[in-house]
C-alpha cells in the first residue's frame, strides 16, 4: 500500500515551484534585456521543467516495473542534463551581474527540483487514492 504523501510536503513542494518558477519569470520581466533573449531563458525553463518531470517519470515507471523503452529514457537524461547545459551556457555568456546569474541559477534550479517533487506527490496521491479504492477498510460486525 502506498503512503499518500504529507499536506505539509505537499504544499512545501508547490511553494517552492511558485517561488522559483514566478521569481525567474518576474526577473525575465524587469530585465534589461532584448526580447529575444528573454524568450530563450523562458524556453530552457520551460523545457528544464517538463524534461525534469519526464525523467522522474521514466525513472519511477522503471522502479515500479512498468516498461520505459531505453530511447526514452535516454532522452529524458539527456533532455534534462541539456537544459541545465543550456542554462549554463546562456549566463556564462550574458552581459549580466553575477548576482543576475546566480538568481536565475538559483530559480531556475528550485524550480527544477520541485516540478519533480510536485509530480511525485500527485503520482504518490493518486496511488494511494487508488489503493483505498481497491481495498475498503475491513469493518468488524459485532
């Protein structure tokens, strides 16, 4: 039987999504940059986001037995491990403060780090879900 995961995790984990996700794209917002240069970092974002999800999925899919073709798992590493690449490249060579570069680091790895967990409780919760649905409680007639 799974354990549904805590309301406390729970909300610590969209939190933490808000807070990364809203403070990198209220710092793309209010920075002084060209257009096109916004819209790259809220592309890597966008794609560190779902690549993140897909490999936790693929690696949770794997755990649990349920079949992952090694394609897809390889992408879900590789896409992952690129956007983070692509990050790194970007504000390696953006005509930023250092403090701007650590920032969007920052954000762009809470972000990261809670999408995984964020998807984690919804598949822990929908399993427990479906758990309870499979066994009702016993209940004792006297």
């Amino acid at each position: 039987m799974t354990q549904k995961p805590s309301n406390a995790f729970i909300g610590a984990s969209w939190v933490a999504l808000l807070a990364g996700a809203v403070s990198y794209n209220v710092g793309l917002w209010n920075a002084d940059m060209y257009l096109n240069e916004k819209g790259y970092y809220f592309t890597v974002l966008m794609y560190g986001l779902f690549s993140a999800v897909s490999l936790q999925k693929a690696v949770r899919d794997d755990l649990e037995g349920i079949p992952v073709t090694n394609i897809y798992y390889g992408i879900s590493w590789f896409s992952t491990a690129l956007s983070i690449l692509l990050l790194i490249i970007g504000l390696w060579n953006a005509d930023l403060l250092r403090s701007e570069k650590g920032f969007y680091g920052m954000s762009f790895t809470l972000s990261l780090f809670a999408a995984v967990a964020v998807q984690k409780n919804i598949r822990d919760s929908l399993r427990a879900r479906k758990d309870e649905e499979k066994s009702p409680e016993e209940t004792t007639s006297l």
